[in-house]
C-alpha cells in the first residue's frame, strides 16, 4: 500500500511541477515530534500561492481524513507505534494540484510493556523478634514480579518505605501497614506508563489452589478454576492476564503457566499459585491442489503431512458423502469450496480448498451455411485465441469450395479451456424443373400447372407468381374462359442454386356429353346393378365413384364405360367421362330395398403375436344366421358367431351372414399384430415456410413419452411430454442457430414395453 500512494503522490507532485508558476506550494509542520502512542500531533500549515482547499491524508492517525476550505490546524491522535506519512493537498483554482508528501515523518513510540505481579497482594503471618511482634518480616514480605516487560525500562517505585529496592523490577515489599505502591515505567525513548499495586498486611493464611485441563489441543478453550479462599464475599481474584473471576476461560496457543492471587476478605491476606496448560499443536500438512480446472474437467486434491505423523482426513464437499482418504477428487460444475478436517492424536485441523471452474469459450462462426455446388467462400470461428480445424487450419478463418454438403470441426482455444463445435455449409445442387398438371383445357374450365416441389425450393414464373403452381383458365381475364394455347415458364431456386426452366404449353378441347344407362332403377340389397356411360368423342376414359374405398357401396371394374354396382345403402353413382384431357360427369341413382338388418361384427384390434382375441358376430335372431368365418386359419371355430382367433401376423376375417330367402351380407374384423415404430426425423428447418417447419416424435403405439433436446453446451432447449407438441426451433422465444442438437427420448409402449432412445437432430434454415 505505501508504494501505491507513493506512486500517486508522486504523479500529484509531477503535476504540479508542469503547473505554470501560480500553483500552489505546499509545506506545513507537525508538533510535538516524536511522540508517544496515544498522543497528539498538531499539524500546521505554511503553504502559499493562495490555496483555497486543504485535503489532509493522517494514515495510522484519528482522524486519517480531513478536508477544509479554510487554513485550520488539524490534531490528529495515533494510538499506536509505527512511522506514518502526512500527506496534504491544496489547490488554488490552477491545475494541476500541488501535493506535498513527508514520508516517515510521524514517528510514534510505544509505550512501555509491564504488568505488576500480584495486583494485590497481603502479609498475613508475623514475624517475633525478642518477643516483639514485628510485620513484614523476612519471613512474610510480597515479592513484586513484572510481566511482559519491555527491554531498557526503568523503574522508580513510591513511596519507598518497606521495598527492598525503590528502582529495580522485582523489589520485595513488608509494609507494617496496608500500603499502595506506585511504580513508573519509563521506556528508552522516554514514554512511561505507571502502576499501581497494593500491599495489604492482615492477619489470616489462605492457600491458592488452580484446577483445570492440563492438556488442549493449539486453538481449543479450557476453563481454570481458583480456589482457596472463604465464602467471604469480598474474596478476589487476581489473573495474570487481567481476569478477577474466580474461572477463567483461555485459549493458548502455546504451552502456558497462568498465575493467580487470591485475596482474602477485607484483611488483604493473600496466596499466590500457579497453573501450566500443556498445549499440543495442530497438525501440520500441505494441500496440493488445482487453482482452477476447465469444466467439465477433474480435479486431485493431495495432502502431505509430515513423516511419522499417522493423520485422519474427512472431507467435505457440497452434495456428496464425506470422504476419508489423503487423496480427494472431485468434479465441480461451478466454482466450488471443499473442506479437510484434519485429525492428530486428537487435535483438529479444518481447512478450505477453493476450485474455480473456467468454462469453455463461446464459439461465433460467420460464413455462408449454403453455397451452389463448386462454389467457394471463405468461414471463420471466434471467440478464442487459438483454433485448430478438422481440415488441419490453424487459423481462425479457412477457406471452403462446395463439392457436398459437409460439417467443419474446429477446436477453440481460450487460456487452458477449449470447446470443441461445428459448421455445417449446405452444399445445394442446381434444381431440378418438372412440371406436372393438365396440359389439356376443357373450355370454360381452368386447371393448375405445377413443378414437382423440392426441398428449399424457391419459385417465379413469368406471371409473377411465387409458388409452385399457377392457376389457367377461366379465373383468368376476369372470368374469361381459355380458348387458346398459352405458354408458361419459371425460374426455381434451390439454396444458393438458380435454373430456367423449359416452356409448356397449355392447349383447350371441347367437353364430352356424357349418359348413364339406366338412368335411376331400384334393386334389393346386395343385388348388381349394370350400369353403361356414352358420351365421348372419339377416344376418351371413363371414372366413376364412389369406388371401392371401404365405404358401404363400391363399384367391381374401374374406369371403363360399363361398370357393376353393388351399393348397401341407396347410392348416387357419377360417371366423369374425359376426351383428350376434357371432362364432364353425370349421375344416376341406385336405390336400395333393405333385407337384411342388425348384423354386425366386433371388433378391430392391434394385440401381440400369437395372443387370443375374442371375435363376435351379433344379429337378430330368427331372419338370417351366420353362415361362416373366411379365413378359418387361427379360428376356434369357423361358423359360430364368437371364435377365438389366434395368429402371428395381421389378419382379416369376413363373416358371411344368410337370410331365409338365401340373401347374404358380409362384414369383416382385422387383427392387427404390432410392430411398433417410432420415428423422429434427423433434420428441420424451423423456417416458417409451410415444409418440414417442426420437430415432431411420431409414433402410433406410444401411451406416454418424456422427449428433450440439448444444445452442444448441454442446455435443455426444448421438453415436451406429448407427441403432438413438437419444438419449433426456439429457445425462451428466439430462434436458435443452426447446427447440430442432441435429443433423449424416453417411451412406455402399447405393449408395455419401456424405451430409450437418443440421437442428433440438424436445424437448417
């Protein structure tokens, strides 16, 4: 500290000297110098040029401060020994400042070191001398001891009647009478203390008894008790370290003798004893450990005690079980303090360990993340100060040509820590144009032409239009129909990759005039029905629904101009008959007489594997019965109306029922076995636009899941416990840089089966 307020002393004063000539000079005074501790110094002021602010620094002194706009005559009292510096600085208005700085002025002296021994002490036996009673005998005196005593003191002692020695340290006193004695220490550079003992001359013995631990470990509290005296309630005692209780508790540091007197009643009769505390010292070892380690990291922590010293360890660190052993390692997440307790033939230690944990540097890239294939540019990484790429780079920037898609690894140094990350460039290809859509316009219609999408696919077409398709026909000027070829063409782009397409050309037909034969007829359930379309110029294609599509009616050929129907229920069938691209429907009517009611089958299901599965067919009793089950594979029983089914794979069973008439009607069960999959795509591209913009865990026989994902600094950056809530490429509502993420995902199965699962999901943009 003196250094440092040389030093800005020394600047204050390097101002001042570059002032022009009116700064102020600064000088003053300080008496009486030297001085004794707990004096007064009065420092005075001589300083000229007009000052008209003093700031005074007294380190060592009370007050250490003072500040005025007036010349005063600060006193300031120093308590305690040492050499102190008195610094002022004044100031006029000028710059810079004029500071003055008188180092090692203050010299304050310490008093002198002693304490009497006993503080009080008492002549209780009489001394006969030819039958005459005389006090203070040889035989009965009080010897005055001096504790602590300072090296070159003198002494004078008052009065000096009944001392053996009026100027030396341990005069003998026999008083006849009860007499205070004075005694003036003065020190070699003249401070002095005085004290003062009492000699009291009574008539009664006591006899002083200490009792107490002999033996303490260094640092531990003992309690001494003296004894000796009566009840006699004007019983003192007197301690060699100032106590007058009749216990004391120490704390030695070091094997110590401790002294009392003990001073009975009014009479002053006295008896002095002593008591020795054995202390034995703490024990004595080294710690060895890391200041600091780079998370996650480890850290060992050694102690060395001293040869033959058979020493007990126990540490102690948050969250973990204390631990005996002379070598501690541990893996501290934050910084982190650890405790020793060290054990010595009973003495203990306690000692703290503090590990600071560095955490790796946070890397910044910047760069392009997508090129056109065979394209170059240059990426950097910061945030350290040295790096070390996958490619063998040295440098904080390298420079990349797009043949594919690749991911960069580099190792960022900062200090001792490092972070190991990576850069992925997307390396696009030029993309590929093929249009798709009706190419053939019926008039007064409008159709779509489109190009096959692809993957960050960005479009404009001659139109305008900025999507996919385009839209030609009648919406086009204002509800006009198309009656002539029109031509379009798009330029796509893919990433960093642009490409023209080729023309297409839309051309306009007639419409056919289609007719279904017969028009509408009425048949009994589960009867066909014939049914014929005409209408088309020439070549042409039939398409009627509905078709067999697991409704309640189908149709049996497809798309020809003849084509059986038999519909459950009353059914509308529509033909669209098409010429040369051009189409027009029509419909007829089939309706249904019902003959059979109330049958059904029970029930769908997804089982494992060669489990059983009850199967029911139920009906009203009395017009039709079940006839039999198709296949009879895995059944218990193949024509009665609730088998048994047991199969290893997926299986569809049809029950034929029959009315009394002979008419049938059929109805079917599936049992699917599971294979449960579930699936989690291994790249998204958050982007909001309308493709692949979500994180979903797909799955369609999970009852419950626990699914998080992790950024490479292991934050928890998304969690859901629901399959229908995916992650839409935030964290705390800011979207999160591109990379590579890690999720863990946790299931209970249909089935009653537990997974786990990890893997790596990429966010691209």
């Amino acid at each position: 500290m003196k250094k440092k307020i040389t030093a800005l002393l020394a600047g204050i004063f390097a101002m001042g000297i570059s002032s022009f000539a009116q700064a102020p000079t600064v000088t003053f005074t300080g008496t009486p110098l030297p001085v004794c501790a707990g004096s007064k110094v009065t420092f005075t002021p001589t300083s000229t040029n007009a000052p008209t602010s003093w700031t005074w620094y007294f380190p060592g002194g009370s007050p250490s401060y003072v500040y005025t706009t007036v010349s005063t005559t600060p006193v300031v009292t120093y308590s305690w020994p040492g050499v102190y510096n008195a610094v002022c600085v004044v100031k006029n208005g000028t710059l810079p400042n004029d500071s003055d700085v008188m180092v090692n002025y203050v010299n304050v002296d310490a008093l002198p070191k002693a304490r009497v021994m006993p503080p009080s002490g008492g002549i209780c036996d009489t001394g006969v001398i030819n039958s005459v009673i005389v006090y203070g005998s040889v035989a009965d005196t009080v010897q005055f001891f001096f504790i602590d005593t300072t090296a070159g003191n003198h002494y004078t002692w008052l009065p000096t009647t009944g001392l053996s020695c009026s100027t030396c340290a341990n005069p003998k006193a026999y008083p006849h009478i009860t007499t205070v004695y004075t005694v003036t220490v003065t020190g070699a550079d003249g401070c002095t203390i005085s004290l003062t003992d009492t000699v009291r001359v009574g008539s009664t013995n006591v006899t002083a008894l200490i009792t107490g631990r002999d033996s303490i470990c260094a640092g531990s509290l003992d309690t001494l008790i003296a004894s000796g005296g009566t009840s006699n309630p004007n019983t003192t005692y007197h301690w060699s370290n100032g106590k007058t209780t009749s216990s004391i508790v120490v704390n030695p540091l070091f094997t110590t003798t401790y002294n009392c007197t003990i001073v009975f009643g009014t009479n002053g009769c006295s008896s002095f004893t002593n008591y020795t505390v054995n202390v034995y010292p703490v024990p004595h070892f080294t710690i060895e450990s890391p200041d600091s380690i780079c998370f996650p990291g480890t850290a060992i922590i050694t102690t060395s005690p001293p040869t033959g010293n058979p020493y007990e360890y126990i540490w102690f660190g948050p969250n973990s079980a204390p631990d005996t052993t002379d070598i501690y390692t541990v893996k501290p997440a934050v910084t982190t303090s650890y405790t020793l307790v060290t054990i010595n033939q009973g003495c203990r230690y306690d000692s703290v360990v503090k590990i600071k944990v560095n955490r790796p540097p946070a890397v910044v890239f910047t760069g392009a993340t997508n090129l056109c294939q065979y394209s170059s540019t240059t990426i950097c990484a910061f945030g350290g100060d040295q790096y070390h790429w996958s490619t063998g780079a040295s440098t904080s920037c390298i420079n990349v040509t797009g043949y594919a898609s690749i991911t960069y690894t580099v190792e960022v140094w900062s200090g001792a820590c490092f972070a190991d990350t990576t850069f992925t460039i997307i390396v696009d290809t030029m993309p590929n144009v093929k249009f798709k859509g009706d190419t053939s316009l019926c008039k007064g219609d409008s159709t779509t032409i489109y190009v096959v999408p692809g993957y960050n696919y960005t479009y404009l077409w001659n139109t305008g239009s900025t999507v996919d398709s385009v839209v030609v026909g009648s919406l086009k000027n204002g509800g006009s129909p198309l009656i002539g070829n029109e031509t379009f063409y798009l330029t796509v782009t893919k990433g960093a990759c642009s490409k023209d397409s080729e023309q297409i050309t839309v051309k306009v037909y007639p419409k056919p005039k289609p007719v279904i034969y017969p028009l509408d007829t009425t048949v009994c359930e589960y009867d066909p029905v014939t049914l014929t379309a005409e209408g088309t110029f020439g070549e042409g294609y039939y398409t009627w629904t509905p078709k067999n599509s697991g409704l309640n009616h189908y149709l049996y050929y497809g798309d020809t101009d003849r084509n059986v129907a038999l519909p459950k229920v009353t059914t509308i069938y529509t033909v669209k008959v098409c010429t040369w691209g051009c189409c027009k429907d029509t419909s007829a009517t089939v309706n249904i007489v019902p003959n059979v009611q109330g049958a059904k089958v029970c029930c769908d299901t997804t089982v494992g594997g060669g489990t059983p599965v009850q199967l029911t067919a139920t009906f009203t009793p009395g017009p039709y019965f079940v006839e039999g089950w198709s296949p009879a594979t895995g059944l218990s029983c193949s024509t009665c109306p609730d088998p048994t089914a047991t199969v290893s794979s997926t299986t569809t069973y049809v029950v034929t029922f029959a009315d009394l008439n002979g008419c049938i009607i059929q109805d079917s069960v599936t049992i699917d076995i599971l294979n449960c999959n579930v699936f989690i795509p291994n790249v998204f591209s958050p982007n909001d636009d309308g493709v692949n913009d979500k994180l979903y865990v797909r799955s369609l026989c999970m009852k419950t899941m626990n699914f998080a994902v992790y950024d490479r600094f292991g934050n928890k950056v998304f969690e859901t416990l629901d399959q229908n809530i995916p992650w839409d490429g935030t964290f705390h509502g800011k979207k999160v840089s591109i990379g590579t993420y890690m999720w863990y995902l946790t299931a209970l199965l249909d089935d009653g089966t537990h997974i786990s699962k990890s893997g790596n999901v990429t966010v691209v943009r």
